[in-house]
C-alpha cells in the first residue's frame, strides 16, 4: 500500500502543471501544428484539445469558443505581418525598404503553410474570423503604403502606387498557392529557386516604377544640359514632343 501512495506521488511530481499562460501557448501551437496537416475549416475543437493535450474544456474556458481560438492565432500570424510591414525605413518611404518588404513577404508565404492555409480559408470561407483577419491585414497595408504614395503622387503623371502594390502583393499570394498546381506563365514556382525567381520579377516591376518616378526629372536635367550647349529650345522639344 505504501508503495502504491509512493508511486502515486512521484507520477504526481512528474506531471506538469501548467499556468493559463502556458496552456493557451499550448494550444495556440496546437492549432499551428495542426494547419501543417489540415485546413481551418477542417479543425475541430477536439483536435485542439488532442494536440495540447488537454481537455475540450479547457479550451473553452481559455478562449470562450473556436473562433476565439483562431482569432488569437491569427493575430499571432500576423504579428510577423505588422513587423514586416510597420518598420521605420517603410514608413519613411526608402526604396530599399520597399524591396526588402517584398522580398521578405515572398520568402514568408513560401515557408509558412500556415499563412497560405489562412489566405484559402478568407478566400473560400466568408466569416467573422475571415473578414476580421483581413481587415487587419488591409491596416498594415494602408500605413505602409503612404509615403510611397506621397512619393508617386509628383509631378505630371501620377502613378496610382496603391493600386500598383495591391496588385502586386495579390500576385504573390495566388502565385505561392497556385505553385502546386501547375506553372503559370510558363514558369515554375514550385522549385527551389521559385522563390528566387518570383522577387527577381518584383525587383524588376519595382525598377520600372521608379523609372517612370524618376523620368521627369532626368528629362529636366538633359534639357539644361542641351541648353548649356547651345543647343536650340525648339530643336530640343521638336525631340522630345513623340517621348
């Protein structure tokens, strides 16, 4: 009997006893575990509890349902998101910092099957979790993109930057989840190096902007130099006026 009461109690020190901290961390990197496998909308609250190895019940009194669950884990998702695009350089509206956002969000969706399984879960299922992640996400977006678009809002043409971006960003995702499928457009992104050819044609996309931000006022400095020459106005905008 003794040795049943000392067996019980060493199972008893054994076991270990988590705080709500630790039990909600547990489950949030159930769920992250889980999505290497399933969809959202696959996941069940007794999957969760399996996972982190806990009661179904406890769960609900951590979170209060299943959407709260995902709610939290989402946010967890997208707090790399509001990093990556709420840097000071970002903000600032350096070019670099606009390469490197594109850059990095590439290399962020490529290795994150959970992103991509959220981005199928907005597109296919319309819901409060859906609608509320985002929305969250369109945030990060809009703050980063206004200095740029202060930047392309200059001069004669203006660039529509945010249109330009948007495009650009959806591009990514559909190419990133479509990359199992097939090629698209003749290339395969579902290759070691398809990452690296996916941000060589964001680079390129990203020069061409700047080219045409930058155009107006190379055209400026060759015509001074022309006129510094001596070169006759009339004859300058005669060459100009097709350009």
């Amino acid at each position: 009997m003794t040795g049943m009461k000392e067996n019980q109690s060493t199972k008893g020190t054994l076991r270990r006893r988590r705080t709500n901290k630790q039990v909600q961390a547990d489950i949030l990197s159930a769920v992250g575990r889980i999505l290497q496998e399933k969809d959202f909308t696959h996941i069940t609250l007794m999957d969760i509890a399996r996972e982190a190895k806990t009661d179904p019940n406890v769960v609900l009194r951590q979170f209060g349902s299943l959407e709260q669950v995902f709610d939290c884990y989402i946010r967890t998702i997208d707090y790399w998101m509001h990093d990556l695009f709420g840097n000071k350089a970002l903000k600032r509206g350096e070019r670099s910092a606009l390469e490197r956002m594109f850059a990095r969000m590439t290399d962020f969706l490529y290795n994150s099957p959970e992103m991509q399984r959220l981005l199928v879960w907005e597109i296919t299922d319309v819901n409060d979790t859906t609608c509320r992640a985002a929305a969250n996400r369109e945030t990060y977006y809009r703050e980063a993109y206004e200095a740029y678009e202060r930047q392309f809002a200059r001069g004669g043409e203006k660039t529509p930057f945010r249109q330009i971006a948007s495009l650009l960003i959806a591009g990514t995702y559909y190419l990133v989840l479509h990359r199992h499928t097939s090629t698209f457009g003749d290339m395969d992104y579902d290759t070691p190096d398809g990452p690296v050819r996916l941000k060589k044609v964001l680079h390129e996309i990203l020069d061409m902007l700047y080219e045409r931000l930058e155009r107006p006022q190379r055209v400026s400095e060759a015509i001074r130099r022309l006129k510094e020459r001596g070169v006759d106005e009339q004859v300058i905008r005669e060459c100009l006026k097709d350009l």
